[in-house]
C-alpha cells in the first residue's frame, strides 16, 4: 500500500468532511493520518464483511473529536459506511455522528466522546482478551490471539482517568495493549505547554510500560514501532507520535486554529495543492480502494483460517467450545431453584445478602466476572474460591481495580464490550459520583454492566455527611436508560440479581443497605420477585380502592409497613406498596400501574432516605414525602433514623397528616 497516498486520501476526506458540516475538528485526523493508513493498511486484524468476529484486532479512537478519522477509515476498509455517509458528517440521521458512537456507526467498538474513556474502555477490552486466552487457548489451539489498538491525544493523558487506568494496566501487564499517543502540543487554547509539562516518557515508564518515541509522519518509524510493540508481551505498550496538528495546511499547520474548525474552502484548495492531491471533494484515487480491497481479502481469509481452527477446536473441546458461545452470546441459564431463599424474620443487611447471591450465580453463570473498587470485604462482591485476576494471572473472576472508581466502570465498559464476559463493579453509593461519567456512556451505549452500590443512606452511620448519599439515587434515575433498584429485604435483592442479569439493554445499578433489615415472610406478602415489574402491593389492610397509597423503597419498606398495619387496625384502607425500581415500574402497563397506584386514592405518602426529587410524579399535589433533602450527619445510624424521621412512630404521624389534609 501507498501509504502516502492513503494518508493524504483521509486527510482530504476530514477536511471535506468537516468543511461540509461546517463544524468538527479536522486537525487531529490530519497529524495522525500517516500512523492510521500504515495501522490499517498493514497491521490491524479485522474483516469489514464480518465486523463481529470475536478474534479482531479491537481498534479505539479515544481522540473521539477527531471522528472523521475513523469514519473515514472505515470506509476506505470497506465497512457499510458509503461516500454519502462521510458527505452527512454531523447531520441529522447520518451514521457520521460528531463524536464515534457504539451501536450506531459499524466497526466502531466504543462510544468515546468525554476525553479519557475511550482508551479506558480499551484497556478494559485488553483484560477481557486476557482472560478469555487464559480460558480457551491451550497447546494446539489458539482462538484468541488479538491486540487493542489506541490512538489517543494529550487531551487523554491528562484527563485524571487515564491516569487510574494507564496504572492498572502497566501493573497487569497489558502486554497486547498498544496506545498511540498524539503528541502535537496544541489545545483548544494554544500551545499545552501553558498548562501540561508532564514527562510523559517517563510517567508512562513509571507505570511500567514499554515507551517508544517516532516521527508520527515517518511510515518506517511507525512500522518498526508498531512491530516492537506487538514484540513486547509483558507491558502495555505507548507510541509517542510527534506530529503536526493539520498536517499539510500551509497556513494552519500547527496552529490551534485548526484544532476544532473547519479549515475555510480556500485553505482546502492550498492544503490539497501542497499535498499533491486532487481539488475535488471527496475524493479517493482508484489505486487506494484497490489496496483497500487487497487488504480486505487478505483479512477475509485471515477469518477463514480463523474459523477452520475454531471448527478443529470445537471437535475435540467440545465442552470448551459450548462454553465459548454461550460466553459469547451472553446466555442465561435458567436460575430457578439455583438461588438462595432466605428465612423470613431473619435480619441481614442487603449488601450481605447481595454476596450470598453472587457466589450463588458464579457457580452457574461461567462468564460472569467482577470486583470491586478496594471494597469487597465490604461490598461483599468477592466470589469465593474463584481466583483473582492480575499479572500473569486471568484465570480467575474477581477483580481488584484498586482504589480508583471511574478507572473502574471505564474498564468495565471495555470488559462488556469486548465480548464473553458479564461483568460487575462495587463500590459505595456516595462515590457514585466518581462513576458517572462511566455509567452514562454505559447506558448511551446500551451495555448491561452491574453496579453493585452498597451503603446506600445516610445510614452509613458513623463516617458522617461525606460519605452519606442523600441525592445520589435521584441522580442516577435521571440518566436515560439506567436501571436503579433498591431492594427491601434479602429476598428482594435475590431477585434484584435476576432482574440485572435479564436487563441486556443498559446498565443496572443495585443499592444496597449497610444496616440489616428484616426479612418478610413471603408466605403472607406477595412474592418477592413482583420486583421484577418495579413496584407491587405488599399489603392492604381492606379490600377495593385504598384510601391511603404508603409508597417505600428499600430499608424503609419495612418500618412503612409496621405504619401502616397500625394504620389498619384502626380501620383506615391503607395500601403499602414497595417500589424498588421506577425504571421498572414505567416500563409496566398503565393497567398494572393503576392496578398498584389506584388512580382515584389522592392520599398518598412516599418513605425513602435520599432527597425527595422526582417523588412528585407518584404523590400528587395531596401527598407528602418523608425524604432528607439536606445532608445526613454523623452518629449510629438508629440515631440518625429518629432524628431524621425515618420510625414507625413518625412515619405513622405524617400518614395520619395526609389523611387529615382539607384541601383534598
């Protein structure tokens, strides 16, 4: 392949392409056009016609500003992405979006738009090709045998999350794990030197990483790099790329300008002449499809020989290879009588109980992997007898991803997407906040990780207001497509696990109680898998409409119960129902919502330890809320119960309130 004539071919794409949206960033996809046509045109594994193939080379444009980079590229491969699409940049109903999404472009493997996730998710994608070597590859097989591919920025390198996973993975030695680092020194705002002077050399050296240092635009220096890095199998390796942003551009090369701007048509014109390439827009000489098209045959039969072996494999492992494409796929198998059924009237914190269930599911779920944020012992995620994943070791299913959160769910994403696995992630609930930026591209993207978010209220107790989280679960309910469940009772959290797994369209999110709770005898209480539809009637003192809706989720499902029978008994029609998911619950009928909120019972009060945010949907103008809607404080928590509210005894009281209301 021309590599030349290949890079200039999707520097003049960017530039049309941007130039014709009249928005984007154009100067990225110019600097690192020479590293991406000798990446593509010689090295990357992959098959346009069969973009799933498990055993592709997984390539990630973290740089995700400088999109018309790989949308260029994936046409040029010959991915589903015509002429017409690149025309469409950033246009509504194109496949051209602004930043690479998951899902919605083929051949993109992560949706990278906020600046350090994208080479997060790969360091992710590098693990999971760990593990599934150390599970299937043997000594005459080899069915996994992939490289992670990275082209990053300095935006990357200083965003605080490469950081947490630049470290992990230098400590597991990522050694198939290859970042490309664009090092032009130019921001939105000028030369980075007015903020950023980092050794990157020997930061990423410090991290135990293997550290070359090219000409980004010499194709010899990149080949020889890049064959050096797939050489070196103990590190993870970073290519420090010296380029020019806007490369070509005889008067914006190197400029900040050309940053995040189209260059202006007469600039297009100079650019193109200077490098001896056609005026016309999108344009793309003959010989650089014909190289793509040789390339892509290569790479077809590079899957053909791929599959020929998997056959080979499945003959004799036929037990491995059932395993792998359940893996695959992502099956379930089926749970019923495999989960543990906890004793009514029993006491047990739903984070205890939360462990119990995992360790239940790991024995029958193969591929379900996780960890925790340094918190197992607390979060009970650990999964007994299992091994532990790190250096030299994949074998095993439990994660330790150190202290370092959002590293955390940006790895789990890359898990998820890679492929095999069905991965979850612990941590409290208070550092949440650590873990969004994560979890909202989960559910962008429609992943179905698991967060498993313990300490769930202010009942965290002693450790104070900074570690109570009093928003945080409204929080995550206003992410689209992120499923919040705050189990009542070990039985409830039981089903809380079944009802993740089964959720394969986004993120779940379970919040789980550091204190214990009673456990409801569901020989008298509908059962506990009614969770699955969001909210259910645990109990009604009379028959018919109700005259008072108690609403509660989580640790206060119980103490609003005790209320509410005291409430019966002196002859009110009092509902109680347990809403552990609202997510659930709107998913429901109207018919079945109805069935639970009676329309016509305007008396309603909702108990939940968190801010009263968004209850008003479910209350009405005729009901209260008993919620903290300011920050918890230190103390036991049975202390903080009382002070803040949350009893039998006052609950009662503010229900007897509603119900004595005149205005309704």
């Amino acid at each position: 392949m021309d590599y030349k004539l290949a890079a200039n071919t999707i520097r003049a794409l960017s530039m049309d392409g941007v130039q014709a949206a009249n928005s984007g960033h154009p100067g990225m996809p110019m600097g690192m056009a020479d590293v991406a046509a000798v990446l593509w045109g010689k090295y990357l594994k992959h098959n346009p016609k069969k973009p799933n193939w498990p055993d592709r080379d997984r390539f990630v444009l973290s740089a995700g500003h400088g999109s018309m980079l790989i949308y260029s590229l994936l046409h040029l491969s010959g991915y589903d992405l015509p002429i017409e699409e690149l025309k469409k940049f950033r246009q509504w109903g194109s496949k051209t979006a602004g930043h690479p999404e998951f899902g919605h472009t083929v051949g993109v493997e992560t949706t990278t738009g906020p600046l350090g996730q994208g080479v997060s998710n790969a360091v992710g994608m590098a693990i999971a090709e760990k593990m599934l070597a150390a599970r299937f590859n043997d000594g005459s097989s080899k069915i996994v045998d992939h490289f992670t591919y990275a082209i990053t920025s300095e935006g990357e390198f200083e965003e605080g999350v490469s950081h947490e996973v630049f470290s992990l993975a230098g400590n597991h030695g990522l050694g198939k794990l290859i970042v490309f680092y664009d090092q032009n020194f130019i921001s939105i705002e000028g030369d980075t030197t007015i903020t950023y002077t980092d050794n990157v050399k020997m930061r990423m050296e410090a991290y135990g990483w293997q550290v070359q240092e090219i000409d980004g635009h010499n194709h010899a220096e990149i080949e020889a790099a890049i064959e050096a890095a797939q050489a070196e199998t103990e590190k993870p390796s970073v290519i420090i790329c010296n380029t020019r942003i806007g490369y070509g551009s005889p008067n914006k090369e190197g400029s900040h300008s050309v940053h995040g701007a189209p260059l202006g048509e007469e600039e297009i014109v100079l650019t193109k002449k200077n490098l001896g390439i056609p005026e016309e827009k999108f344009h793309v000489p003959a010989e650089v499809y014909a190289a793509f098209n040789t390339r892509q045959s290569e790479l077809a039969q590079t899957e053909a020989h791929w599959n020929a072996g998997f056959a080979k494999f499945a003959q004799t492992n036929p037990e491995k290879a059932l395993e792998w494409d359940i893996g695959q796929k992502g099956e379930l198998p089926e749970l019923c009588g495999k989960l543990p059924v906890f004793e009514a009237g029993s006491s047990m914190a739903t984070r205890v109980s939360s462990g119990k269930v995992i360790n239940a599911l790991a024995k029958e779920i193969p591929f379900l992997v996780g960890g925790s944020a340094d918190l197992a012992p607390s979060n009970n995620t650990y999964m007994d007898g299992l091994g532990d994943i790190g250096k030299n070791s994949f074998e095993g299913r439990n994660f330790h991803f150190g202290v370092r959160e959002l590293g955390m769910a940006a790895i789990m994403n890359g898990v998820q997407l890679h492929g095999g696995f069905r991965i979850f992630g612990g941590t409290f609930l208070v550092f949440a906040d650590y873990v969004r930026p994560a979890a909202r591209l989960a559910a962008l993207m429609g992943i179905p990780v698991i967060y498993v978010f313990t300490h769930d209220s202010f009942c965290v107790g002693e450790d104070g207001p900074t570690h109570q989280p009093i928003e945080t679960i409204a929080s995550l309910r206003m992410i689209p497509n992120m499923t919040v469940i705050r189990p009542a009772d070990a039985n409830e959290t039981c089903c809380a696990w079944v009802a993740a797994l089964k959720n394969t369209t986004g993120p779940t999110a379970l919040c789980l109680t550091r204190q214990n709770l009673p456990t409801l005898d569901r020989t008298v209480y509908p059962a506990a898998c009614s969770l699955m539809k969001g909210a259910y009637t645990l109990w009604q003192s009379g028959e018919g409409e109700p005259e008072l809706l108690m609403i509660a989720t989580g640790s206060e499902v119980s103490m609003t119960l005790e209320a509410g029978k005291k409430l019966g008994e002196e002859g009110v029609n009092v509902r109680v129902v347990s809403m552990p998911s609202w997510e659930l619950f709107e998913k429901q009928t109207k018919e079945y919502q109805d069935s639970v909120l009676a329309p016509k019972c305007v008396y309603r009060l909702c108990v939940e330890a968190g801010t009263g945010f968004g209850w008003e949907r479910y209350i009405n103008r005729c009901g209260a809320k008993i919620t903290k809607d300011d920050f918890g404080a230190s103390g036991p928590f049975a202390t903080l119960q009382e002070k803040f509210g949350f009893t039998t005894e006052n609950i009662y009281n503010r229900a007897k309130a509603v119900l004595a209301q005149k205005k309704c």
